[in-house]
C-alpha cells in the first residue's frame, strides 16, 4: 500500500482564536487590507468599520475563501491559507447577504447544512431541531422560508452557521433589516452564544451599540488598517483616565481631603478630576472626601472621553 500523501493539519494552538501577521489583499488599485495584525482571543471581539473598511475581506480570508497576497493567518491556530477545509469545518458563518432558497422550509435547510458539514442524516436531523430550539423558530421550522419575517430569516441564518457546532462563528452584520424587537432578539441570541453556549463570536457591524452590547473585544478598521483594537472593559476602565465629580461646596476644601487619603485631585472641566487608584477606591474616596468637606455631589463620571467617543473618534 502507497503512504498517503495527506498532510494533517497542525494541532490547535491554545493560545489565540485568531492571529494574523502584516496581512495585506489588494484588488487591483485597490488595497482592502494594508498590514493588519492582530492577535485575538476575547470570548467574543467585534470588528468595527464603515463600508470599505475592509471588514469583509477580511472575513472572507478567516474563512478561507480569500487567499491574501502577503502575511500570515492562523484560525484556531490552523493556518488558515494551507488548511481551509479544515477552517471551515471548525468556523459558522452567516452571511450578510439575504442568500436563503425561498421554497425550502427552515428544518430541511439547517438539516441540509448540517449533511454538507459531515454529519449523518439522523444527527443531521437532532441537530437542526436544536438549534432551530435554540434561535427560537422551533414553532416555524416546518414553514416555507419566503413566509419568514426579515428576523424570521436572520435567525435561519444563523441556525445553519450553528448546526455543526463551530467553535468560532463569523457574524456579518448579523441585525441589518431589523426592527427594534427583532434587534433585542439578535443581540441577546449574539451574547448567549459566548456566555452560555462556550462559542467564539466575531460579530462585524457597523453599528457601534450592537459590538459594545455584545463584544469583550473590538478592532477597528479603517481604510484597510488597524486604528484600535482592545479588551472593551480596558477601554472605558477609569483607573487610567480618573473621575470628573461635579459639586457644589468647597472645592478646594475637597481637593484637600482627597489628597489626604493619597488621591491625585486637579481642578477641570468645571470639577474635580480625581485620580490614582482603582474604581473602586477611587469611588470609595470621594465618597468619604465629600462628607468630610461636606460638599454636595451633583455629577460622577469617567474623565476625559467615553469609549463611545473613543471609538467614534477611531471610526472616522
């Protein structure tokens, strides 16, 4: 018997969901991606940018359809280049584009999906009633999908991305056509898949609220380049950046009390902007400078500017 030529994938890294190194993809004139590194491993990261950012391409290079013209992609710790079907075998993915069969029912897609991901047809058929349970159209799976509501369909989408259990799932624009109601439903599917189903989510938006509503982690792209990424909860942390309390009373007198308990006060912005500590203790301070100057509190909030605003600043 002949050795089989077959070349395994290497073995996952534990380290990083997703690493690239200095991944550039031109089309044409056109650079979509200009060096983005990254190394990622938040429950769930969302990737921020306005159309052309490049959000989509670089989706499209995680999930293997798109091979880049430089730099390095690993996926699971797979490289992403070399081992697509193994990539794919392990990523969901829903697409932004409404791409649904119309005379399909919800249940004879999912259980499609899930036969084209390798399962047996009786697994395949378990599985589709799971996660049809899961995104709330166990009611409608029997249904004709041209029937379906524009959330209806969003959730069909994103039942097939789950039926074969990834362990990460590429999320594009997943609350696009959506009205108020329909949103919340996305948004609390989005985060349970993380905190409560163990599965890696990249959710790409353009929607600032849906990635802080959801998200651990962000990176932001503009122009084809990486202008911020982070743990959210470092960016709007007020360690670094301290407090801006507002009062009326001595001020002075308030500064004075906080320096006492070895807290960092200047007078700015119409207040007090406290620093040199954790939240907590910085929270714990005012709290007892205030009494002991007897000011009166007015407003209480992180100086300098929000992760809102951070963010909106990075977007452009």
């Amino acid at each position: 018997m002949e050795p089989s030529t077959h070349i395994a994938p290497p073995a996952p890294s534990a380290t990083r969901l997703i690493a690239t190194d200095r991944v550039v993809k031109r089309f044409g004139a056109v650079t979509a991606l200009d060096g983005v590194t990254l190394a990622l491993d938040a429950a769930a990261t969302g990737l921020l940018g306005v159309n052309g950012a490049g959000k989509s391409t670089l989706m499209r290079i995680l999930l293997g359809l798109v091979r880049p013209d430089a730099g390095r992609v690993e996926v699971l710790g797979v490289d992403a280049a070399r081992h697509r079907a193994e990539v794919r075998r392990r990523l969901g993915y829903m697409p932004e584009r409404d791409c649904l069969p119309l005379e399909m029912t919800a249940r004879d897609l999912v259980v499609h999906m899930a036969e084209l991901r390798g399962l047996p047809r009786r697994a395949a058929v378990l599985r589709a009633s799971e996660v049809l349970f899961q995104v709330g159209l166990e009611e409608e799976r029997s249904r004709l999908i041209r029937t379906f509501s524009t959330g209806m369909r969003q959730r069909t989408k994103l039942a097939q991305a789950l039926v074969h259990s990834p362990e990460l799932v590429v999320l594009d624009e997943p609350t696009n056509g959506l009205d108020p109601s329909g949103r919340e439903e996305m948004l609390s599917l989005v985060r349970r898949l993380s905190s409560e189903l163990g599965i890696a989510v990249m959710l790409s938006s353009h929607v600032l609220e849906d990635v802080t509503r959801t998200c651990d982690a962000v990176v932001v792209l503009r122009e084809g380049r990486v202008v911020t990424s982070g743990r959210l909860d470092a960016m709007e942390g007020v360690a670094d950046r301290g407090l801006l309390v507002r009062a009326t009373g001595d001020l002075d007198r308030f500064a004075a009390a906080l320096g006492a308990r070895g807290l960092a006060a200047s007078r700015g912005d119409g207040g007090v902007v406290v620093a040199g500590a954790p939240e907590d203790a910085l929270l714990d301070g005012v709290r007892d400078a205030a009494a002991e100057s007897g000011i009166a509190l007015r407003e209480l909030r992180p100086a300098g500017p929000t992760l809102e605003d951070a963010l909106v600043e990075a977007l452009g």
